[in-house]
C-alpha cells in the first residue's frame, strides 16, 4: 500500500479526462475577467486534486492525503502547452502566465461551510493559493508548482458526498471559447435537474456568466445564442429555448438535454466493454478448459 502512495506522488499527472465539479463552483460570480486558458487550466487541476483525494481515501494512508502540499502539481512547459492547448502559438510563456495570475484573483462562492463549520452565504476565494516556478538541476527544464488554495481543497473533497456536481468532460472545453465554457458549464449543471430545465437568465445574470457590461437584454441574448449555437454544434448538449405562459419580461428560459449523438456514443462504448468482457471470459474459459484437459490426460498417463 505504502507504495502507491508514494507513486501517486511521484507522477506529474494522472490520465482521465473527466472530472465531478460542485455546482458552487461553476456558478461563482466572477469579480476578474478569465480567459480561455485560466478555464482549461482551472479544469485540469481540479481534476488532477479530486483523483488524487479519491485515491487517498481508498487507502489506509489516506490521511496523508489531507495536506496541502500533497495536492500541489508540477507542470513542465511542454505539459501546460498541451493542456492550454498552445502548441501553436509562440506566445505560450506570456499566455501561461496570465492564466496563472487570473486563477489567483478572487472569486465570489455562494452558500459556503467554512471548516469551523460556520455557514457564509457568500464568501471570497482563489483558486490557486500560489505558484512557483523552478529548473530542474539535471535537465535546466523549467516547470511550474502549482497550489490549489485551502478553501477550494474543502469543496474538491466535499464535491460527490454533497452530491450537487456536474461530471465534465475536459475534452469538449477545448472545443469552446472562453464565454463558451463559461455557459456550457453553467448549462450543464441544469441537465439532470427538473427535466433539463434552467433558472431564468436575465441581463444580470448574463453579464454575470459572460463579465460583460450589457445595458440592454436584447445584445446579452445575442451573444449567449451565439454561444447556445456552437455549443449545440460542437457539444453533448441540446439546448432550446422555452416560452412560458407566465414568464416574466426580459428573462429567457432554457432546456437543456443530453444530445441523441452523446447518448449512442455512451451505449455503443458500453456494448464494446461488454463484448470485451464476453471474449476475455470466453477466453479464461478456454485457458482453464485446456489446462484441465491437460491435467486428465497427465493423470492417465502417470497411473499407466
């Protein structure tokens, strides 16, 4: 056991491109505006802290795990360039470097226990606590540290047992825009609640998601259309918009569903696992029928 453990430490990331995120964070009230790369970074490193907490919670050294500093990861430029998706641009330093620092601006969390357990309506936080940066001696490469503040380690390890989170796909970010992800997220976090149904957008709330500056709901709804538009282009999502009978002027209402292309993606990966299963059983069958064969025939031949 003691092993694992130290290998977790060891490894500069785990592979999965999934991760659990708690719907506190996705709806934040942003206070600095973050690009593209701050959100694909954000995404990574959550996910790289939540499988390394559930993996430390299996373990019977699992209270090793609740230091901060475990947590931290280290990243080699070459590293951030894939995930920031920065292979083609030389101006990738300059670009990590703002991604770092807009993670380190606050952001406002809704309806937060502190670990006294005291209730905070709303309460002030940064993603990440700090950052470094260092050679290695052997190899002259520079690489990043990067720490996730203690406040957000609390929500990482409270995410599945609140059970009020959305499973994101890292992949599918990278196909968005900034103010993309931004509303994809927000969307997503409706799609198993109250048969995909949202909360009502209206002009502040848009400027909100977006941290735009709209002063009429007629231009937000242009951009959040757009954004609608691509994301049902290039996403898991379906998202329509709803009238309501009773709706409330300059408030737009959506749906949002899993889309028929996700759902065949889903069942036909899950016919292939299951078919994979059958030949391996199929095929331990046979090792095992052979070896027994093999055994009979030894017998015999041993009492002749």
């Amino acid at each position: 056991m003691t092993n694992q453990i130290e290998q977790i430490k060891e490894e500069k990331t785990i592979k999965s491109n999934t991760l659990h995120k708690d719907n506190r964070v996705i709806r934040v009230k942003q206070l600095h505006k973050q690009g593209k790369e701050a959100k694909l970074l954000n995404n990574f490193l959550y996910r790289e802290a939540q499988l390394k907490i559930n993996f430390g919670q299996k373990t019977e050294q699992g209270l090793k795990y609740n230091t901060l500093n475990t947590y931290d990861t280290i990243l080699t430029i070459p590293e951030m360039r894939k995930i920031l998706g920065l292979q083609g641009t030389g101006r990738y330093i300059e670009l990590i470097e703002i991604a770092i620092e807009q993670l380190k601006k606050e952001v406002i969390i809704y309806n937060y226990r502190d670990k006294d357990g005291e209730f905070w309506e709303n309460y002030k936080v940064r993603f990440i606590n700090f950052s470094g940066e260092k050679r290695e001696r052997k190899t002259g490469e520079k690489t990043y540290t990067l720490g996730i503040s203690e406040h957000m380690y609390k929500i990482i390890r409270e995410t599945k047992l609140n059970k009020n989170f959305t499973q994101l796909n890292l992949d599918i970010h990278t196909k968005l825009t900034s103010k993309g992800i931004e509303i994809y997220e927000w969307l997503k976090s409706y799609q198993n609640m109250k048969g995909g149904y949202c909360a009502p957008l209206n002009l502040t709330t848009i400027n909100d998601i977006f941290f735009t500056d709209y002063e009429y709901i007629s231009k937000a709804r242009t951009l959040l259309m757009n954004n609608i538009a691509k994301i049902n282009e290039k996403t898991d999502l379906v998202v329509r918009e709803v009238i309501k009978d009773k709706g409330k002027r300059g408030e737009i209402y959506l749906q949002v569903q899993e889309s028929t292309t996700s759902k065949k993606d889903k069942l036909d990966k899950k016919l292939a696992i299951t078919n994979q299963k059958r030949g391996q059983e199929k095929q331990s069958y046979k090792v095992e029928k052979d070896e027994s064969e093999e055994q009979m025939i030894a017998n015999i031949l041993n009492k002749g």
